[in-house]
C-alpha cells in the first residue's frame, strides 16, 4: 500500500488487475489508506457486475430479445466510440437490461423505457441515458431489427441551462502563477485554444518549429473519426515548447507522466490544486478554452468566424455558445434607443412628464417633489 507524503498533503497509489490507481491532497495519513480500502472495494464490487455475453444471438426464426440486440449494436460501436463512451453505453444498456428484463425487443413499448429513465437521479442524466437507447433502437431500425423505436415516442425533460463560470483576467493569471512547474501545460492549452486531451495527445511529431506550426487531434467530429488540424504558433507558445524540447526525456510524447513513463490520461487533481493555490474558484481545463475565445472576441474584438476556426468548430452556433458574448451590432442598436423616449416618438413633452424621463439621480430634491406629486 504505497503511501507518501506531498506538498499538497499525502498521496496514496494501489493497482488493481494491472491498472494503477492514485490520488493526492489527502490531510493524513489515515484518510489516505481509507480511500484506498474504499475504492479497492469499489472496484471488487464492480468487476462482480456480469458482463454482457459477447456473442450471443436469436437465430432468424425466434423472435429478437433485448440482450442480444444490445450485443449487436456494442460489437458495431466499439469501432467508432472511444473507451470512456463505449463504457458509458455499455453501463447504460446493463441497467437497462436489469429494469425491464430480457424481453422481446417488439414487445418493448414507450411505457417501460420511461418509467426506467424516470429511475435516473437528475433530468440530465434522464436525457442522456435516453440518447444512449436512442442510438441503439435508431440504429436497429435502421436494419429492420426492429419495427419501430419505443425511445422516440419518450420527450426530454427540462433542464436549467446554467451559465458556465469563466475566469476573470486576474483569475487566469493567478492560476498561471500558481501552477508553478506545470505552467507550460497551462500554457499550451490557453495558446493552442485546445481541448485536454488534445494537449495531453500532443506528440513532438506534432510540433514543427520550422514552419511555427502545431498539430491538434481530434475525436469530436461527426462518426467519431480522428481528424487533425494544423494551428500556426505565436512567439510564446513556440518558445514554452522549444523549452520542453530541450528538456525533453523521451521523443513521443510532449507531456510524460513520471510514474508511467508515456502520456498523460487526465490531470484533474493538478488543475484542482492549481485553482486552490491560486485561491480562485474550482475551474476546469475547458474553462481556459472558453475564456481566451471570449477575451479574444470581447476585448480584441477578434471576427466569430476567425475564433470559430481557432477553436475548430464546425458551426457558428457551437462558437456562439462558447463565447457567451453579445453581439457588437446589438449593442450599438440599443444605443439607438437611449435619449428622450417621448421626444423621439414626436410627442409633446410637458413639464410633468420631461421630469418623469430623466433618471432620478439627476433630479434636484424640489424637482423630485413637484414631479412626482399625484
């Protein structure tokens, strides 16, 4: 049971069947050996769950069962999901499978797919969990597996659409002075506008210091296939890579792991630790992505298209969303609106009313009194 001490408090690593598990930031050594106890028999718990049969099928005379078509479907999408996404479906279909039993898929109706979504703690995991099954019958119907999709007669529920928190320009700052020997990450994710796991794949093969170019992969793209683009790198990111170049202990990867020698999978404990050090709120990687978009169309007053193309969305829309920003033309339209309202509606303005229209922290105290008498 390795256990050791951190700046950030004490760290506890274990491996269970040939993956290393570790977390840090814990107070004392007790809490530390709690997590790994509590976590080993997470694990245990869970790799008890009965996996899905990988091969089993209804032969073409009987009818369709839910198990199997489940089957089906996981065989065709573990080529085009990545490992987290088919973990997630798969995770879904069992839960599934265990509230409405294996019963024929045409004898699946709407009713039982919604009293399990209804099973789902919150309204965004119901809507999730009813993408997942969606896919699968859309896609069976699609094969004439199935005569219909139950899922699709089922609605969303609603879901409060909350403003995502973006760091302040003080705040980012402070979040790069505080990530101390792990600011050239930062930095490579806040020049390159790129996704995490964009930075964590970026190999040195990758970078080409001659033409000033960097190259980004990407899964998020229509089919799941991976597509890269080509971004021009300014004078400080190329100088944070030339860096690490030099200081470099290997030549794939441009950000290794110390304890497993290759890349990074997910850093979520450093940018915790970064934002705690820093005394700011608790940001995620994705907000930096967000708040260069928007200092770059707020204060450079940089085109949406340009920014969309930095960010490599395929729509406007998606660049819209991100920056959270008003318009400039819609600003200068309510601009037209300020002045005497009465006035430039042509209507005569008497005294009452002139002292109505102006703001009343310009008003004088004998004019408040006259003004607003009944």
């Amino acid at each position: 049971m390795p256990l050791w001490k951190t700046k950030s408090g004490y760290r506890a690593q274990f491996q269970h069947e040939k993956k290393r598990y570790s977390k840090t930031g814990f107070p004392t050594q007790k809490s530390a050996e709690k997590w790994i106890v509590e976590k080993r028999t997470e694990l245990e718990q869970a790799s008890k769950t009965p996996p899905l049969p990988p091969t089993r099928f209804a032969s073409d005379s009987g009818p369709l069962d839910l198990e199997t078509l489940m089957v089906k479907h996981l065989r065709f999408a573990e080529r085009n999901l990545v490992p987290s996404g088919l973990a997630y479906r798969k995770a879904v279909f069992r839960r599934f499978l265990a509230h409405v039993g294996n019963v024929a898929v045409d004898n699946l109706g709407p009713d039982q797919v919604e009293d399990y979504l209804l099973t789902r703690p919150t309204n965004h995991n119901f809507n999730k969990e009813r993408t997942e099954l969606l896919v699968m019958f859309s896609w069976a119907l699609k094969r004439r597996l199935v005569s219909y999709n139950p899922v699709a007669v089922v609605d969303k529920l609603k879901v409060e659409k909350t403003r995502k928190a973006i760091p302040t320009p003080l705040e980012m700052a402070k979040m790069l002075m505080a990530a101390g020997k792990d600011r050239p990450f930062l930095l490579v994710l806040f020049h390159t506008m790129a996704r995490l796991d964009e930075v964590q794949r970026l190999k040195w093969e990758d970078v080409n210091f001659t033409e000033k170019l960097v190259r980004l992969w990407t899964r998020k793209r229509q089919g799941g296939t991976w597509e890269y683009d080509w971004l021009p790198m300014n004078e400080d990111l190329e100088q944070v890579l030339w860096t690490l170049w030099q200081k470099r202990i290997q030549d794939e990867w441009v950000f290794v792991s110390p304890l497993t020698g290759t890349r990074y999978k997910h850093r979520f404990t450093l940018i915790r630790n970064i934002c705690r050090r820093a005394g700011v709120p608790h940001y995620t990687y994705h907000c930096i992505r967000h708040f260069v978009a928007s200092y770059l169309y707020d204060k450079k007053k940089v085109s949406l298209p340009v920014i969309s193309k930095l960010l490599r969305h395929k729509s406007l829309q998606t660049t819209e969303i991100y920056l959270q920003a008003i318009a400039p033309n819609f600003r200068e339209t309510m601009r037209l609106l300020e002045g005497n309202v009465m006035g430039f509606l042509g209507e005569p303005i008497t005294d009452q009313e002139n002292l109505l229209t102006r703001p009343t922290h310009l008003l004088t105290k004998k004019e408040r009194v006259q003004g607003f008498e009944p």
